[in-house]
C-alpha cells in the first residue's frame, strides 16, 4: 500500500484538531451543564475539571467521565485536569497524562508527539509534588469544605422538596 504523504499529514493535523475540539467541548458541557459545576461556579471564581476515561458497559468502548472540583486532586495517570473561570470560556490545562502504556507514542519525533502530553508526563514522573501544588489563588481547604456543605445540603432540600405541598415564593426563597 503507497501512502500519500501529504493526504496522511493533513489527515493527522484534521484527527488532532478533533481531539482538540472533543476534549475541550467535554469541559464546556461540564462547566455549562453539570449541576453541581454550576453550583460551585456561583460560589468560587474558578473550578478545576478532572476528566478520565472509563470503558463502557459494552466492554469495549471508552467514555470521558468529567468531574467539577473546588480543588486539585491527586495526579495520576490516564487522567486529564483543566482550571477554568467560573462563567467564561476561559480554560487552563494542567495535566494531560495518558495510560502509561501509550507514553511511547508521544514521544519527540512520533507522529503523535504532543508537547503538553510530554510535559505533563515528566512533571508526573519527576516533578509531581510539582505538579499537585495549589494555585495561589486556590479556595482556603475550610472554604472549600463550607461550599461541599453547602452543595450536599442543597441537594437534600432539593431531593426533599415536596412540590405539591409547597407555594412558588417559598421555593425561591429555598434555594440558593
């Protein structure tokens, strides 16, 4: 089989520009849609995103699972991790780390190379004490503790909410 060269560059520049777009999209929804991302949202001026692929109940297929958090777990590997505002598109990645097994395909000189990817596996394996330090402008651990509270109570009244038994007004007044 004669492979044209240019028609695989340029199909491997249109794969990485979709993986792009999939990964970024994942963090919007998470941030767009996800309730409890948007309950912190209101609450602190940044989230972190911590996505991770899980096989599905096929058995065969991967699915990106995407988990708002007020702080910054621990790293690890086949994991991704984003800092974003609260309520903009304004997306930091901190953290692209691939199964350990896939850390020869980013490689310099691969045609998969990627530089973040090659960045944050050195940092996971030299640097990671590094890598798991809190922003400076990260939530104080007992701020973030008090928004935790405040979301598990919120969610009991809203899973205790009677709707029926309850007048509109008294809702709103309910809710944060």
């Amino acid at each position: 089989m004669k492979l044209n060269v240019f028609e695989t560059h340029d199909r491997l520049l249109q794969f990485k520009k979709e993986q792009e777009v999939n990964i970024f999209q994942g963090a919007e929804e998470c941030m767009k849609k996800n309730e409890d991302s948007l309950f912190y949202q209101d609450r602190s001026p940044y989230i972190y995103i911590f996505a991770h692929p899980r096989t599905a109940d096929d058995g065969a297929n991967k699915r990106l699972l995407w988990q708002p958090r007020l702080e910054k777990p621990a790293a690890q590997t086949n994991s991704y991790l984003f800092r974003a505002q609260s309520h903009s598109d304004i997306v930091e990645t901190i953290w692209l780390i691939p199964p350990r097994e896939m850390w020869p395909q980013y490689q310099l000189g691969k045609v998969t190379e990627n530089e973040i990817v090659l960045w944050s596996i050195d940092m996971f394996e030299n640097h990671r004490k590094k890598l798991e330090e809190k922003d400076p402008e990260d939530l104080s651990e007992e701020k973030a503790k008090s928004i935790l509270r405040q979301l598990i109570e919120w969610k009991r009244m809203k899973r205790g909410l009677n709707l029926n038994s309850i007048q509109s007004k008294e809702i709103v007044l309910l809710l944060p």
